[in-house]
C-alpha cells in the first residue's frame, strides 16, 4: 500500500476483538475510514440443526461487546445476516470503501467464498488485502530441510520454536490508530431469534464471554501456569486455560498467550506453548493435505477399515451411559456444556474407536455438533490421532484402558461423581469400576447396577484382541 485509503472495510469473522488484530491494524494504519463488518453465513447457519447453539450465542455475545466498544469511539458494527458472496460487495459499495481487509481462514469453504469475493472486488479495481492472525505460523512457513510439511509434531515443534527464539512474536497496536475508525451510527444488533437460532445455556454455566471474558480468563490462568504439566491432566480440578473457545473465535489473541507462555519460562508455560504450537501444526495439515476435509483419513490404507458400528452402542456413548464412568462423565460434561476436558477428549475418543469399535467419523461429527470450540483442525486430528489413522498417531496397538485413565487422572472420583451423581455414594475404589464391585455383594451395593448405572456394554480386553486384528488386517 503506497497511498493512503479513503474509506476501507474490515471483515471479521474468526477473529472476533479489536485488538493486536493484524487486519484491523492495517486497515486502521493505511485508511482515513475503517469500518467494521461481520457476516452471519447463512451456508454455515443452515447446516446447524442445534437451534440454541452454544457456538452462535458465544459469536452474537462478543459482537455485542464489540459493537459497545465501538459505539464509545462514535463508530458502529455493520451486522448482517446471508450469503457474504453478495453482501461484502453490497457493504462495499454502500459504504464507499476502497479496500476490503480481512485476516485468513484455512478450510476450503472460507478460502473458495474468500477468493470468490476478492475476483469480484478486483473487477471494480477494489483490493482485498488478506492476513494471518489466527495462528502464530501458517501455511509452508514451517518445512523440513527438503522443503515439504511436516507429519510429525516433535521435529516441527523444534523448528517452530527456533523460528519464534529468532524472530521474536509481533504484536499489532490497534489502539494507537482507532482515531480512523469511521464514524457513524448503524441499526441495533439483531437478537438471536431474528437470526434463526435460540439462546443457549451459556449464562448459566457461566462461560466468561467476550474479549473481556477472555481477559479475564488469562489473568487467572498466569496464577497457575507454572503447574499446568502437572494439573492439565486432571479433568476433576481447576488446571487448564480454559481459553480454548476463545483461540477459536478469535476473541483473544494468539500471539498475546504465545507471548504469555513465553515470558513465563517456567515447565508448566513450555507444555502450555507446547499446545498452542500442536494447534498450529493440525492449521498446517489442513492447509498442506486438504484432502482431510472430505472425511478422508491422513494415511490412505485405513481409508476403509471396517469398524462394527453398532449404533446401540454408539447411542450409550453419545448419552453417557455405557457402563464406564469416566467416558460417561466427560460425555455428559460435553451434553450439557460444550466443554470437555482434553485428557478426556483422549479417553473418549479412543474409547469410541478401540473399545466399541465405531468409526471415528461419528465420534469427529457428534463433536463437530456439540462441542463450543470446535474447530475442524484440531478436532480431525485429534480424532485421527486417536483412532491411528492420522498424521503422527499413537499407533494402533497402544490402547487407552479406560480403568487405569480413571484411577490415574480421577483418583478421587471427584469429577465422575460431578456428572454422574447416580454413582456418589461410591468410595474412590469403587467409583471406576463400580459393575465389579456390585457382582462381590450385590445386596449391600449403593447402586443397583442395571437399573440405576449400566454395566459395562463391553468387555475392553475382549475388545482390545478384535481393534487389533482388524488394523492387522489392513497392514
């Protein structure tokens, strides 16, 4: 950009804040006029049938801050809701903007809507100037020595954080330039209803929304990271960031928490950066091998493994009720909150594939359906690494017993007794595998099994000798 822009317009989408915003600042920096769009996508609205969507109430929150942010600077959020093919060139044209700015999306929906955008904007001589902002590296910026994506995480690991130790993380200073915002006054922001969709149960399991929100959930989250190697493991105690809806609607800042992480130097930061470049690294598979996104498996030969998919049995999983206490409880954490644990995220899913041998196509959709922050990349790969069948997988003999995970990350019971109160009268030894405790004195036991609780609807041993054969069948 050698010329100052009049007028130009910013389109958020993933990135859901105003600020260390990488398009907001370049708009802001180079423009006379900024003005601040976002686009309800009714192509992706009409593929949710879960109508007080967690995920919508999440988005509508932050934009309502966002506008109110705004509103205080004498500026406004432009909020619409169709097919933005048609409307960022309409929004352009209504506002007299000479540039559209927005910052990247990495799954081939976005890219083809984005490209279809910018050709059109191009032939009114209108430039599009795109930027990555949701991700600390992307794309082919991290390559082994002859130059191709990595496929496994601990060598691109290593390469990532020699190129962050040598080129330091920027961060864009949105405020120093918010006297360009445009100044204007727009309709007040459509409700939930009017959009489609319901609210959901947020408020009331107290998700901190917004910006500030996820603000709030940093500064707490610095009093304990320097424990995170330990407590990130235990699903029944305050021990993650909880900040993983946040990275996935943008309302914070990936290079604020990389340079958090960072400054700390403690174990606990190096495993917490440790995440945050594993979320990187699923950006870059998806951008590298895109053929993941048409429900593919990342090593082709497990492409048709022929699971057994009972779908009794998947329904026990889907509803918390298969016998096994810590895979029901973090299921039914997920019904009722959209949140579930990543020990957990683990178990579960390795549970689904090895133990009752369901496709892990099914388990990747439920979560894809119900979980807040679900994101294609990391949810796909964490799938596919569970199941065996993805880049950098645990390979498809070791198999997660979902006793030992429970006595290990639930020692107390504490988190099964949250999200299965059938079971809280059970002591610590009986609490994970209560079944067998009951056969010992089934008179005398708290919990009539089969009535109260399930019985286990397999045996994992069993299970475990028929995962193995069918992925020997396939090698």
């Amino acid at each position: 950009m050698n010329n100052t822009i009049n007028s130009s317009l910013v389109w958020l989408r993933r990135d859901l804040r105003l600020y260390d915003h990488k398009a907001l600042f370049h708009a802001l920096k180079n423009s006379n006029a900024v003005y601040c769009c976002f686009i309800f996508d009714i192509k992706i609205l009409d593929k949710l049938s879960i109508k007080n969507d967690r995920r919508i109430d999440f988005i509508w929150h932050a934009l309502k801050e966002i506008k109110a942010d705004l509103n205080k600077l004498g500026s406004d959020l432009i909020v619409e809701l169709g097919d933005p093919v048609i409307l960022i060139p309409s929004l352009i044209e209504k506002y007299k903007c000479n540039a559209l700015f927005l910052n990247k999306d990495y799954e081939k929906y976005a890219i083809d809507r984005d490209n279809r955008i910018s050709d059109e904007l191009q032939k009114k001589n209108i430039e599009t100037y795109k930027y990555k902002d949701q991700v600390i590296f992307e794309e082919r910026e991290i390559l082994t020595q002859n130059n191709s994506p990595y496929t496994v995480f601990t060598p691109y690991k290593n390469t990532h954080l020699k190129k962050i130790f040598n080129e330091g993380i920027t961060q864009f200073d949105c405020e120093s330039y918010k006297v360009n915002l445009a100044k204007f006054k727009n309709k007040s922001l459509q409700s939930l209803k009017e959009i489609g969709f319901e609210k959901s149960n947020i408020s009331s399991i107290k998700i901190p929304l917004g910006t500030q929100g996820g603000l709030a959930l940093i500064e707490d989250f610095k009093t304990r990271i320097n424990n995170y190697n330990y407590s990130r493991n235990f699903p029944g105690i305050k021990g993650v960031s909880y900040l993983s809806v946040h990275n996935r609607f943008g309302t914070v800042s990936i290079r604020h928490l990389a340079k958090i992480a960072l400054e700390h130097n403690s174990e606990g930061s190096s495993i917490w950066l440790n995440e945050l470049i594993w979320r990187d690294f699923y950006f870059q598979i998806l951008s590298n091998f895109p053929h993941i996104q048409d429900g593919e498996t990342f090593k082709s030969k497990y492409n048709n493994l022929k699971f057994e998919n009972d779908e009794k049995k998947f329904s026990a999983w889907v509803n918390g009720k298969t016998g096994f206490p810590i895979v029901d409880a973090g299921m039914r954490q997920l019904n009722s909150t959209g949140f579930m644990h990543n020990r957990l995220r683990m178990i579960i899913a390795c549970f689904l594939v090895k133990d009752l041998l369901i496709d892990w196509r099914w388990g990747e959709k439920y979560f894809a359906e119900h979980l807040i922050d679900f994101d294609f990349s990391a949810n796909n790969g964490g799938w596919q690494w569970a199941a065996s069948t993805g880049c950098d997988a645990q390979p498809y003999f070791r198999i997660f017993n979902p006793l030992l995970q429970s006595e290990k990350f639930d020692p107390e019971g504490k988190f099964i007794k949250r999200y299965v109160p059938e079971l809280e009268l059970l002591n610590k030894k009986q609490i994970h595998q209560p079944s067998v405790f009951f056969n010992e004195s089934p008179n005398n036991f708290p919990v009539k099994m089969g009535l109260d609780y399930p019985f286990p609807i397999v045996s994992h041993a069993e299970q475990k000798l028929k995962i193995m054969a069918l992925f020997k069948n396939t090698v």
